[in-house]
C-alpha cells in the first residue's frame, strides 16, 4: 500500500491505493468516532464487497447497518438519496456515525452528497471500486445528484475522512466500465500533464488488458494530479475547473441521449474531441494535436462521434452548465497537449462547427 494526501489544512485527508485494501480494519478505525458506520453500495456491487467491508468495520469496532441502491447514473436523484436517508434514520445514525461510500461514481456522489447534507453533515469515507471513481469523483469532495435538466445540479462540496483505492476491484469490472475508467485517465494527461500523455500513448494497451502495475501507475499519477489542484482550488473558483475538459459538451451529451444510455467516460471522451476541435478552431490546438487526441482515446476503445443529436440541441443543454459565469458558457479548451485553458466569450458558431467536426 502506498498513501498520498489531499493537503486542506485541518481537513487534510490520505489517498490509499494498492491491492486488497477493502478487508483492513485498521484502514476505517481512525474515522469510527461514534462506533456506528453505514455502508452504501449499488445491487451490483454488494455481492462482490459488501460483506468484506461489512467484516471490516465489525473488526474495527464499528455497529455496521447496509444500505444497497439501485446501478446506474438514472438511480442518482431524489428518490434514492430519500432511501439512504430513510436507511440512516432507521439504523438511529447520529451525527457521529461514518458513511462509507462503495461503489463508483454514482454511488461516490450520493453517499457523499447525503453525507453532507445528513443532520447538516457527517464524516464518510470513499471506497471506489471502478476505474473512473478512482482516478476522479472519490478525490475532492464534490458530491451530487442530477435534476432532470442537469447532471450534478444539486450538491455540495464534501471532503471525505480518507479514499481507500483498491486496485484488486477492477478486476471485477466489465469492459465497458473500464475503458469508461479510462476517459478520466485521458482527461488528467490532456488538461495537466504532457508527460503522462507521452506515457499513457505507450501503455494504453496494458491499461485496456488490466496490468495490474500499469494500472496502479495510472491510478497513482491522476490521484497526485487532482490532489494538487483540489490543495489549490477546493471549491472550483481557478485551476480546478480544468479538471472539466470535455465536461461541459459530455454532461450535454448524457442529458441529451437519456441517463444510462451513455456512460459518463464515454460521453466524457466525444466531449474531449469536440472540445479539441473548438481548440483548434480558435487557433490555439494545431490540427495534428486533434487527431493525436482522437487517437489517443479510439486506442483505450472509447467513441469520437457522439449521438445524433443537433448542434443547436447540445447548446441549448448546455446553457445550465456550471462553468457558466454571468449567463454566458464557458469553456475548457487546450493551448497545448497537457495545457488546458478556460475561455469565455466564444462565439456559438464555433461552438456548432467543432460539434460538426468532431461527427466526422
């Protein structure tokens, strides 16, 4: 095991990352003030973990109670966060009680996000068990659910105690979930870290086949890179809204095919080449840096053409976008491979002729 750390001052938190992390006691311990601990996890995710993190939390001394929600980005509303509440207040979880939040993404943001909001807050631990919650959603604390006219419109930022990153987990992981993993991988190299694309062109294909050091490296490297910028910019104010590259067409992309239908990476990785093409065509991303990024994610197996949806229907989605400053949209664009930049004031029609381009 080998630790990093999210540095926030008095709200500092570590990073674990290696294997077979899930079933030690001593990992949970320090964050068992009150001696109570709910676990929430998906219906998929609970036959493979839940009992060993259960098994764990016993052993660390903690009263243990389960909350299992439904998969998937479509169970990431109201309904399912008044079921982790309604969970916590059967169970008599105080304000001292610990969330553990397992499972990906979805899971990372509703646990999180309920508990930020339970009993005005409680403490709770990240255990993601995909690709995509390990490298990205479980560091940083932003915590969400959607609204039916936006993805994460409702939330808060909510620091985690500690990420146990149990690389063993994506062994377990089906394909199409991993190479979605993999679109977040991408995202880090392309907005901050030239080298790591270097790095990430040589191995993609023993990221894609689950070498195991191969991917602790990749795991290790976007941890280190987002716990630099959230140490900077906890609250998305500067820096860290470059961790959005891609986002604010990807989040429109999901809107607009349906929650479920695309899988976050997936939308994330069409949304990278639109907004590639919106680099290039204000002058900043040379044409050659297009296509080395279209390359780049086809090699981890992940779409460049979104769905068929218009120009002018992708626009109008993002209207909500939280980048957004002064009801005018904003976005993340590449000065260069591994420098990403925020603009504003980007006129719509070159909005509409990357969202053409990247459908070529």
């Amino acid at each position: 095991m080998e630790s990093l750390r999210v540095a926030l001052g008095e709200r500092s938190y570590p990073i674990h990352l290696g294997a077979d992390l899930l079933g030690r006691p001593e990992l949970y311990r320090p964050y068992l003030g009150g001696g109570s601990a709910a676990i929430v996890t998906n219906t998929v995710v609970a036959p493979l973990y839940l009992q060993r993190v259960r098994q764990a939390l016993a052993a660390a001394g903690a009263r243990v109670t389960e909350i299992i929600v439904p998969d998937g980005e479509q169970a990431k509303g109201w309904e399912t966060l008044e079921r982790v509440f309604d969970g916590l207040l059967a169970a008599r979880c105080g304000r001292d009680a610990l969330i553990v939040a397992l499972g990906g993404g979805v899971v990372g943001d509703l646990a999180g996000f309920a508990a930020a909001v339970y009993q005005r807050g409680v403490p709770f631990v990240q255990v993601p068990t995909t690709l995509l919650a390990q490298v990205d959603s479980s560091v940083g604390g932003k915590t969400a659910i959607n609204h039916p006219r936006g993805k994460n419109m409702i939330g808060a930022f909510h620091q985690p105690r500690a990420v146990i990153s149990d690389v063993a987990t994506l062994d377990t992981l089906p394909e199409r979930e991993l190479r979605a993993g993999l679109a977040e991988v991408i995202k880090h190299a392309l907005a901050l870290d030239a080298q790591f694309v270097q790095w990430l062109e040589a191995h993609m294909s023993k990221l894609v086949s689950r070498e195991r050091g191969a991917l602790v490296h990749a795991v290790r490297r976007c941890c280190e890179l987002k716990a630099e910028v959230v140490a900077a910019d906890e609250r998305e104010s500067g820096v860290r809204a470059l961790l959005n590259f891609g986002h604010t067409f990807g989040h429109a992309i999901e809107l607009g095919a349906g929650y479920g239908a695309w899988l976050h990476g997936e939308a994330i990785a069409v949304g990278m080449v639109m907004a590639a093409e919106l680099s290039a065509r204000l002058r900043l991303l040379a044409q050659g840096d297009v296509a080395r990024v279209r390359q780049l994610i086809m090699s981890a197996g992940l779409p460049v053409r979104g769905p068929a949806l218009a120009p002018e229907a992708l626009i109008e989605l993002m209207a909500v976008d939280k980048k957004a400053a002064h009801g005018k949209l904003r976005f993340v664009v590449l000065e260069d491979i591994g420098r990403a930049a925020l603009r504003g004031a980007i006129d719509e029609r070159e909005v509409q002729e990357a969202i053409v381009a990247a459908a070529q």
